[in-house]
C-alpha cells in the first residue's frame, strides 16, 4: 500500500505557479471570449496561460482530468469517443477553465445542471504564487470547505485555476428542438422532461434529449399541438440577466427590449446588459474579506469583480 | 468554563430574550446535548436554547459573543464526525423548534422551509405534488433540512441527482458575529462569489441556516428497482463499475454484504438471498423507454459478472420492501453486536474490489467483525466495524483498524468523507489528504465568513491549520470588516 499523503503537482502546475509569482498584478488569460465580464483587466498587466490538453480520461469513473487551458471543443471531442460529455456554458473559442471561472451554465442546465457543479477538483495558483488543491478526486466528497464552489464563477480573483478534474455524463442518444406556440408554465405533459425550455415571449423551444422512443413520443405530443421540428435554437442575443424564473412573465412589460428566456432557469439573454445587482451589506463585507484573504494585494486579475458581472 | 455556576449571567441574559422555558441548563439537559450520534464524548455543553425566529437566532449569537462564548448550531443530533458536538461549554443553538415549511412553488420547484424541519417530512408533505427533495440520507426520518445543509448530506439517491449542495438554492444565514445574510438566490446566477456552495458542508463553523430555498425534485415518470445477489464480493463489486462504464448512471447502486443482508433479512424479511456473498440494490428511474433499456444494460453487466440471483420489484409494495431491508440495516446490526463504528470514506469506483479486500483483512488483523452496507455507486465505502463496548481493550482495536481504512482509502485515490463530514472525527486525518498550502486556503475561506472563530470552532481543520488562519488574519488591511 503506498504512504497516503498529499498528491504531487504534474511540471505543468508547477511552471504555472512560478510564472505567476508573488508580486505585481497578472492576468490569467483562456480565450479571451468573456473578457469583458466583472469588468477589464488593463492592456498592460502581465498575462499567463494555463497548461493545455487533456490529462486522463476514466469512462467508467466519469471524470476527466484536464489543463484548464484547454479550449473546450476539443474537451468536447475527446470525450465524444466514449459517449460522454462535459456541459459547461461559455462562449464559442472558449477554454475550459475561463469557462468555470466565469461560472456560467449552459441552456441545457434543466437537465445537467450549473456548470459549477461538475467541478470535482481544482488545482489553483494563489495570489502567494503557489500551488493549492480544492476539493478531491471522487464523484462525491465532503471533506473539509468547498472552495471549488467558490472557484466556480470567481473571476480569477480568489486564485487561477491550473487544472480541473470534472465529472462527465453520458451523451444523449437523440437530441430534438422543437418550436412551438407554447407559454411557460402551460408546457405541455410530456414523458421527456425538456433539457431546455427558451421562450421569446410569443414562440417557445423545446430540447428533448434521451432515449429515441422517449424523444419521439414526446415530439409527438408537440406536433399534436402545433410545434414543429427545428435544427437549432434561436440566436441568444449576446447578454446575460439572471432573474428569479418565477418573474419571467414581467418580460413581456419591461422596457428592455427583446429576450430569449431560459423557462425554469431564469437566465435570459438580452441584447443589453443586466443592470448592476446590489447585494445586502452582510454579503458586502464577506465579499471583502474574502477577497482581502486570498488576494491581499489584489494583483490577480486586477479590474474583474464579481460583484459588477 | 462551561459549569452551572459559571453561567448563571449568561443564562440570565438568554433567558431574558427567549424566555425560561427555552433556555435549558440543567446537568440532564447538558448531558444529553454534549454528544452526536457517533461516539465522540468530549463535548461541553454550556446552555441550550431553543429559537424559534431568526431573530431569536440572532439574539442567541449575540449573547453569547458578549460573554465571550463560543455556539453550536444542532438540527436533529444525528451526525456522525462530532460536527454538533459542543466543545468548551459553547452555546447550543437547537433549531429544531424552527420547523415550518414556509411555502412551496410546485411551478418553478422551490420550497422555503425553516432548519429544523425534518428531512423525510418535506418530502411526504411534497408526495401529493409528485415532487420529493432529492438528499435522502439513512437517518431523514430523524435529520433536519438544516443539518443536511451543514453537513452537505447525501444518501442512496444522491448518485445520479448529487448531493445537498445542488439542491440548495438559497440560505437565510445569522453570521458569526451577529449580521444576517442571504446567500445564493433563486436566481440562477446570483451576482458575487457562490457563498452559498462555500456555506453547504461547512459543519456550523460558517454561520447558522435559518431559513433555506430547496431545489424540489419531480418523481420520475417510472422506477425500477433491481436486486442482485452475487457468490463473490469483488464480482458485485466489479459490477457497479461495470454499469457506470456501459454508460448508465442509475438512481442509486447500493451494496450490502453477507453478514448485513442477513441481519436486515432478519429484521424486515425482504427475502434477500442468503446464499449470496453480497448483493446490489440497482434502481433506476426516467422515461419509460429509458428505464426498460438502462434495467436491460445492468443485467448484463450482472451477468457478465457472474451474478447468481436477479429479482425486479414487480410493484411499489415490493420495490419499498426491498428499500426498507437497505434503510433498516443500520438499526439491524444491534442483532449481531451491541455497538457499532461507522466510517465512511469515498474511493474511485473502479478501486472498490480492492479496496474492499482491504477493509476486510484490516478488520480480521484487528479481530474485529465488519459489516458493509454502502452508497457502491459513487464508491462511498460505509463498513461497519462491529464491537462490544464492555470488551476491555477493544475500542483500541476499533479506532487502529478505522484508521487503516482511512488510509487504504487516501491510497486508493480516494477522500476522508464522502457524505458524514469531518467534524472532531477526521480532523487529525486532514493533513494525509490536504498540504499545508490547502489548508491554508480552506482556513481563509472559514476566516472569511467567522474571523474570531466563534461558530463551532475546533472543528474540520486540523488544529495547526488555526495558524495560518491567524496569520491570514493579520494581513487583512484594517477596517475591512468594521
């Protein structure tokens, strides 16, 4: 039996860690497709990446080690060999771990849920320039404080994440859209409970995923009442609001112009941004002492802040 | 500190804001409140209080900080890790007494409920909207939503649906130093950091839950329940990874060995097979189509392991039998021996059949008997090490052999904790899993939510981590949480 003791860090995290440091601001850097979210890093602050590719794959355990520099595509292909996928939200071009640090979920959340919550294992720089380990190496663990949720959708400012391991989930057999004159709320009975649920305030569209019989029966149903097959979604407008889903019905009255809803969800997509959300002061202050303990100096991602996504 | 004696101004300002009747302080009343359920007697209970608001939560913490006093928030006692085990006559806030459910939105599945209601009640009142709340751990007709919170509770159906944290949307919290918070939101992406997963799992030291927003679960369209009795341990063992790996993720896979599928056979006469070395309770739920394919995948797997019985609850009577047998095995065993020591540690799927050879020659080396009844699906390991207490001696043999699988378990990859926490228990193990640096960081996050460690302290990190808390401490400019 080997000696248990805390694991070792792969060259790759350790490269990372110098080249981050313990002085002076630095950027950590995937994509550079949501690099405007919590607000920007200036041009001239020092960047670095996280490793790329993919470390192991472990079908059979659902989960995959990966650099978080890698884009997610090609996450997504490596793990179509064996009928799994990770869904975390994000932008076309996107890395793996931008997407974790922005914390944003994909459409499909009604049936995988928030990306934060495939996050197993984070290995993360400090703002001390060395090198930390969230969470564990299992599907289930509560050993200890769960910084991973706090990783998940932190801007980069509490720590960059180095490497993650997440939990896969089996591919769907057959995914379908189908567009419809449905409301929410009147969503029709179906044996398939819909992955996604978008709605434009006039039409709505359905993801059925699942076993093929499933998918059809329930299709039917929805042909029945006046929905038709789709190849795609519509275009999400380019901004996120996120709303207590019991509200969405106000969409149809506000002043904000066009949406695409996330029924159930509460995400809507918006072609202007969410106005400032204002947070109690008891949240406030955990906030800054969160911040000021992990990141004293305030030179990771100097600029970007949580409370001004 | 902590006698009758000493707490006499304490209890006089409690009393004054909660009343006599829910200020308790006799020897009796500290007795019974200075322990969990697990075997951990070094608690110290000072007086008990009963609130039933969050202001009375408020009132609570705020007495006991002007007398320099550490709390302890308790639900239902029933924890295993000593995380409600009050230490140096702290405090004991019960919320018990905080038991409503305060409203349900069957539409966009969401219930407020207070921190003491109790966990399998939220989901018989929910059974006539065919929705349930998903955490089903062994002890919910006792445990309360507000425990299941601290200690990120899982139970059998926690394999494919996860654990407490993804089915809390929202807490009310009284903070540590008296301020109330709400963390998280209905919302889908609250803005700022997710306090609220950071605040799942922290075992009382971050703050008390005094109201919750819980993510309601819609009762599958169709269940099937499986059970599988296999000649060999490591063929059932195989198994479980085998279903995952054909790309089935049931409801739960749940593993009992011989000797505890015959003390539960006993009890609730299921009709388990005895003849069978260990067996699986598969279930699995969805769409009919779904559930008819995925009940033909894990019969294979069976098969190509070897299985030697297969039987497929023909309706809910049979299906909550079978479940009862798997529910009641923990009251069971006090048939085969007086005590019992419970682990629980989580190793990767595809390591069970070793590691599981492991407990058992660890339990024979130590002359002790171990039963294993546990969540197989995530690979979260609960072997039962069996004793009688009056034995001189033996409880030394129980804590050598426990910390044996423990290690067998870091070895294999896996984690201390995979459901019941860290507490007192596990603290010492802490630092065979995590690096000083780790620590340190989890030591910021707990400093940021109580940074004069007066929220159940001594707990989950190992006390050396208490430094680095401190020096965390220092660096903070002034002012900031004035």
């Amino acid at each position: 039996m080997d000696a248990p003791g805390p694991r070792p860090f792969r060259a790759a995290l350790h490269e990372l860690a110098a080249e981050v440091g313990d002085q002076g601001p630095v950027a950590m850097v995937g994509g550079r497709t949501a690099w405007d979210v919590g607000g920007s890093v200036a041009d001239d602050v020092r960047e670095v990446r996280a490793p790329e590719g993919i470390v192991s794959i472990e079908p059979a355990e659902m989960t995959v080690r990966v650099g978080a520099g890698t884009p997610a595509a090609e996450l997504d292909a490596a793990l179509a060999d064996s009928g799994q996928e990770v869904v975390i939200g994000g932008r076309k071009g996107g890395t793996v771990g931008g997407a974790l640090a922005v914390g944003w979920s994909s459409i499909r959340r009604p049936a995988v849920g928030p990306a934060r919550d495939c996050l197993l294992e984070a290995v993360i720089v400090g703002a001390d320039g060395r090198l930390v380990r969230a969470g564990g190496p299992t599907v289930k663990n509560v050993t200890g404080y769960d910084l991973c949720r706090l990783l998940a959708g932190s801007l980069g400012t509490l720590g960059f994440i180095g490497e993650v391991l997440l939990r896969t989930r089996p591919r769907p057999e057959l995914s379908a859209w189908m567009r419809g004159p449905w409301e929410p709320g009147v969503e029709p009975r179906l044996v398939v409970r819909p992955a996604a649920h978008l709605w434009d305030g006039t039409r709505s569209w359905l993801l059925l995923e699942g076993h093929p019989d499933d998918v059809e029966r329930s299709m039917g149903t929805l042909q029945a009442e006046g929905g038709q097959e789709v190849d795609a979604p519509p275009p999400l407008p380019p901004h996120r609001w996120s709303l207590d889903p019991s509200t969405l019905g106000a969409l149809l009255h506000d002043d904000h112009g066009g949406f695409v809803a996330e029924v159930g969800v509460g995400t809507v997509h918006r072609d202007l941004p969410q106005p400032v959300r204002e947070v109690g002061p008891a949240v406030r202050t955990l906030h800054q002492r969160m911040t000021a303990l992990f990141d004293p100096s305030g030179r990771l991602n100097p600029g970007r802040d949580v409370l001004h996504r | 500190m902590g006698s009758t004696s000493d707490d006499a101004a304490l209890i006089a300002e409690l009393v004054d804001r909660l009343g006599h009747d829910r200020v308790h302080h006799s020897s009796v009343d500290r007795a019974l409140h200075r322990r969990d359920a697990s075997l951990i007697d070094v608690g110290e209970s000072g007086p008990i209080c009963f609130p039933r608001s969050t202001a009375e939560v408020v009132a609570c913490v705020q007495v006991a900080r002007r007398h320099d006093r550490p709390f302890v928030a308790r639900g239902a006692g029933t924890g295993l890790a000593g995380g409600a085990v009050p230490l140096e006559g702290a405090v004991v806030i019960v919320t018990t007494r905080m038991d409503a459910v305060l409203s349900i939105d069957a539409e966009n599945l969401v219930a407020w409920v207070e921190p003491g209601v109790v966990n399998l009640d939220l989901s018989r009142r929910l059974a006539p909207l065919r929705l349930h709340f998903a955490p089903d751990p062994s002890s919910q007709q006792a445990c309360t939503i507000g425990g299941n919170v601290a200690n990120n509770s899982g139970g059998p159906h926690c394999l494919a649906l996860g654990v407490t944290s993804a089915h809390v949307l929202a807490v009310e919290v009284v903070l540590p130093d008296g301020e109330v918070a709400m963390l998280g939101g209905l919302d889908p992406d609250p803005v700022g950091y997710d306090l609220r997963g950071a605040f799942v799992g922290g075992e009382g030291t971050l703050g008390i839950a005094t109201r919750i927003a819980v993510r309601l679960t819609p009762n599958p369209v169709e269940v099937r329940t499986m059970l599988l009795g296999f000649g060999q341990v490591d063929d059932a063992a195989a198994t479980v990874s085998g279903i995952i790996g054909a790309g089935v993720v049931p409801a739960a896979i749940e593993m009992m060995d011989a000797l505890i599928t015959r003390a539960a056979e006993d009890f609730v006469h299921a009709g388990y097979p005895l003849d069978a070395a260990a067996i699986l309770l598969v279930e699995v739920d969805g769409p009919p189509a779904r559930v008819a394919a995925d009940v033909e995948v894990v019969e294979r797997v069976a098969r190509e392991h070897r299985v030697g019985s297969v039987r497929l609850a023909s309706d809910a009577a049979e299906r909550e039998l079978l479940w009862k047998g798997r529910k009641s095995a923990f009251g069971a065993v006090a048939r085969v021996m007086p005590n019992y020591y419970l682990h629980d540690t989580v190793v990767p799927r595809r390591r069970l059949v070793e590691v599981m050879r492991q407990v058992y020659e660890i339990a024979a080396r130590h002359d002790l008997l171990v039963m294993n009844v546990f969540h197989a699906g995530d690979g979260n390991l609960h072997p039962l090490l069996m004793f009688d207490g009056r034995e001189p001696g033996v409880l030394e043999r129980v804590h050598a052999a426990g910390a044996e699988i423990v290690a067998a378990s870091l070895a294999a990859g896996g984690v201390l904790s995979g459901e019941h926490g860290i507490g007192l228990e596990k603290q010492s193990f802490m630092e065979l899993q995590f690096s000083s640096d780790d620590l340190a960081a989890q030591a910021r996050l707990r400093a940021a939510f109580d940074p004069y460690g007066r929220s159940n302290p001594g707990k989950v990190l190992p006390l050396g981590a208490s430094c680095a808390d401190v020096a965390s401490l220092r660096r903070v400019p002034d002012g900031t949480w004035i």
